[in-house]
C-alpha cells in the first residue's frame, strides 16, 4: 500500500508542475495561460543572464516537461514498470534538482510547498534512504 500511495504521489507531484505552466499568476492584472514557467518578466535571473524573451520561455517549458515526465517515470517505476523499475530512484532525484531550479527561477511565493516538496523527496531517498528498494 504504501509502495502504490508513493508512487501516486510522485506522479501527482510530476502532474502539479503541468498544471502550473498552464495557470496565470494569482492575481496578475494581465492573466495569461503559462504565466507560471514561461512568462519572460517571471524569471528573476534568466534575463539578467542576457537570455532573450524567446530563450527564457524555452528554459521554462523545457523544465517543466523534464520535470513532469521524470516525476511521472520514476513513479511508474515505483510501481514495477519495465525498464523504470531499477531506475526510479535516480530518475527521481534529478526530477527534484530540475524542479527546483524550475521553481526558484520562476520564483512565486505559492511555489514554496513545490520547493519543501522537493527537499523532502531528496532528503528522503538521499540522506534517510527511504523507502528502501521496494519489492515487486
């Protein structure tokens, strides 16, 4: 049972991020669809990098879907998915790092609960180790 509840949670967590590049910034005055990961004045560093508007909406989108898919396999993986099944835990860990950079760039307050999210994840497979490998 709680091999089944941690994958549903990772792949819930994979599908938050979706979710949030398609959904306007809370109380924007102009609300538009992807406010989240892909508008340009979102990224507090990214332009001041010298990336161009265009550039800095690729950097969100490619980190969202890196982010979605790696948090959806590795909880496919949880539950026993060929080839995803020895792998999850890797596949895990970097989704965290790569939703992490995600969320801090395009920082937004709400965001906080995807950031300590992200720390448990690492923090749990990383320095507790757990759960350990889950049998089949």
């Amino acid at each position: 049972m709680v091999k089944i509840l941690f994958a549903l949670f990772l792949i819930a967590h994979g599908l938050v991020h979706a979710g949030l590049a398609a959904a306007p910034i809370p109380k924007d005055p102009e609300p538009k669809p992807g406010a989240f990961f892909t508008d340009t004045s979102r990224s507090w560093l990214l332009p001041q990098l010298g990336l161009n508007a265009s550039t800095v909406q690729w950097v969100g989108i490619l980190l969202v879907v890196l982010a979605t898919v790696g948090f959806v396999f590795a909880g496919l993986g949880v539950l026993g998915a060929p080839g995803l099944s020895t792998i999850w835990r890797i596949v895990a860990v970097v989704s965290s790092c790569l939703s992490l950079l995600l969320l801090v760039l395009f920082w937004h307050p709400w965001l906080l609960v995807g950031i300590l999210i992200d720390v448990g994840i690492l923090i749990a497979l990383l320095w507790v180790k757990w759960p350990p490998l889950l049998s089949r």
